[in-house]
C-alpha cells in the first residue's frame, strides 16, 4: 500500500475508519460502515464522496474547440458558456480511450474530466493528438481536489459554505464560481450516483477543512460519508457506464448504446467518424442492456449469459441493488436479444439463472 498515490483527504478517511482499498493505483475508501447504507443515505438525504483522484485536463488556445471536437464523440460547438456534457474520448477505431466530461469556461478553454486510473494515459494521448492544433493541454490533477455532495439534501447544505453564487437555478450539467471557505471553485451540479448533487473543485490544501465542515453542518440533514462501494452500486442502479467494465477500448460508442453521445452530424474530422458512421448505417452486432434476474442469485462483473443452451454474452456490471432491493446488472447481448422482455440466463458458479433484459435505467429519480 506504500505505492498507492493518495488524495489530500486520505487522513480524513482514516481518521473516520474507513476500509481502504487499491483503486486503480489509488489508496481509496471503498465504505465507511456498510454499502447498503451509504448508498440507501445517497438515494434519501445525502453521501460525500471522496472523487479528488479523478483527472483534470485542460484545453487551451485559439483552436481549444478543435482539438475537443477532435478528441471526442459529442458536439462540444453546442455548449453555452459554463455548460458541460457527457462524452467519450475517442479512439481511431470508435472506441474509447476513456469516456469524459466537457467542460466550457470560454471559447477558447475547456476542462476535461477523465477517470482516475486513466488520467495518466488520457492525458498522453490528448497531447499526442493536439499535434497540429493551436492549443495546448495541461493536467491540472495534482492541484485539483474533488468533493462531491450526492443526494436530495446536497443543495441545503452545501449552499451555505458558498458566497457569490446562488447554487438552486443552476441546472444539471452547467457549473459557476463561488467563493467556498475563502477560495475561488468551481462547482458543477454533475455527480455518478443518478441523483441530484455537486461536484467541488477546489484546492488540495483546502479539502481537508471543506471535507470536515460539510460533515459537521451536515449532521442535521442525515449526511454520510460514503465510499468507492456505494459510488459503483448507484451509479449501476442508474445505468451510468463504468470504463474497465461496461466500455473500454474495444467497445464502440454504439455498442455501448451510447448514440445519443455520438454526434455524427458535426463539422470536421473527429477520432472514429468513418467507423462508427459505417457501424451506424450497417448496424452494431451486440448491444449494452440493462437486465433483471428472475430468480434468486447475484450477477457479477464477467458472469457469462447464455440462451438456447448457447453463450451469447457477459454481464459487465452486476450486484444485488441496495435501493431497489433486487439483483440487476448490464451486459452485452447479441442486437436480437436487446429487447426489452427478452429472457436470457446468467450463468452464476455453475448454475443457469434466469433474467430478463429490462428499460435502462433500472432507477430514476423523482425531479
């Protein structure tokens, strides 16, 4: 554990005994007291999660807008100023490098926020292919903390530690700048959990004193702290792709249903275009479903499906969902098999247990 990188919280975690696990070369809380708990806290009140091991890529320059609209698969040309989207970044063969949030903080500057285990790759990559753009990436990581409110009473308690921003009319997906504990930061109304919430960007130096006030003031209102477990069981109740399991470099943005996140339509060259406009006009041969167990079992992350007495596919991400209370997952299922109803089986140690591919997402909360 001597090699792990740490977050400027990770005393905070220690002091509070946490479990500490290896997250993708990260000393990382995976729960605090139990995962049912933390996550049952997100869905009904609020969680506070550690994401300061998460990157931050900025792109600059008279040609920024460019090179993103190179690197990814959404239209970042359709961003207003503070407005963020969800994307994939983008390999030659429309697959994913790693799958990402834009940022627009001018016409010539964005913020990129990649995975924590890829933020090293990711940002090799982007310079790679900047070469020939009037613009420049830098990886802000090491002097980025992360802290993130999740759930219906984020808003009630954050709002009070921030001045010069009004943090109710921001919509999710956009961002401003307030003053948090004496510090200039960034906050998104974005979160991985499905519910409502903000992400805070600050200064490492000053997480620690922001991490135990929120704790402190959030007492009242049910705050928990939560950790890497709970943070995986939502966002799988919420059907939001994890990169390592549900997309990785050799899953297109089709394969993982993710159209909706491929703009086609706009202007110039971007990674993957003639691919993924080829698979687009042909037709993908698997899909990313979301699925129920019929029967008693809990599916997991490589469990094999099977129908007809044939393996058709692999469930990506599984678990017995805390909220819903039932065991749920997603896989990827031949295109034929990808409707809604249709009965396949999960093979869980031996034993051939029956499931169906359901709407995504599994939950959806109230607005």
């Amino acid at each position: 554990m001597d090699n792990l990188k740490q977050t400027p919280l990770n005393a905070e975690h220690r002091a509070l005994g946490a479990k500490m696990v290896d997250f993708g070369g990260w000393d990382m809380p995976v729960q605090y007291t139990s995962i049912i708990d933390e996550h049952v806290a997100v869905r009904t009140r609020c969680g506070m999660f550690d994401v300061s091991h998460m990157g931050e890529i900025w792109v600059e320059g008279p040609q920024a807008l460019d090179l993103v609209q190179f690197l990814s698969s959404n239209d970042a040309s359709k961003l207003a100023l503070h407005q963020i989207q969800y994307s994939g970044l983008l390999t030659p063969q429309g697959c994913f490098v790693d799958d990402m949030l834009v940022h627009k903080d001018a016409d010539d500057r964005y913020l990129l926020v990649v995975n924590a285990s890829n933020t090293d790759k990711d940002f090799a990559w982007i310079l790679s292919q900047a070469k020939g753009f009037d613009a420049k990436a830098t990886n802000a990581s090491p002097v980025t903390a992360q802290i993130a409110l999740q759930g219906p009473k984020s808003l009630e308690i954050l709002q009070p530690f921030v001045t010069g921003l009004d943090l109710a009319p921001i919509k999710y997906y956009w961002y401003g700048y307030g003053t948090v504990l004496g510090e200039r930061c960034l906050i998104a109304r974005t979160g991985y959990t499905g519910e409502d919430g903000f992400e805070v960007y600050l200064s490492p130096q000053s997480a620690p004193a922001l991490w135990r006030a929120l704790l402190e003031a959030g007492k009242p209102h049910g705050l928990v702290p939560a950790g890497l477990g709970a943070r995986d069981t939502l966002r799988l109740e919420a059907c939001m792709a994890l990169y390592g399991n549900d997309i990785d470099d050799t899953t297109t943005v089709l394969d993982a249903d993710l159209g909706w996140i491929l703009k086609l339509g706009k202007p110039g060259p971007f990674n993957g275009r003639s691919v993924l406009e080829k698979q687009k006009a042909e037709g993908t041969a698997r899909k990313l479903v979301a699925f129920e167990l019929t029967e008693r079992g809990i599916p997991r992350h490589g469990f094999e499906c099977f129908a007809g007495g044939q393996k058709v596919g692999m469930v990506t991400s599984g678990t017995q969902a805390p909220f819903l209370k039932k065991p749920l997952g997603m896989a990827y299922l031949p295109v034929s098999l990808s409707e809604a109803g249709t009965a396949f089986e999960v093979d869980i140690r031996g034993k051939k247990v029956a499931a169906k591919v359901v709407p995504k997402p599994h939950y959806k909360r109230s607005k």
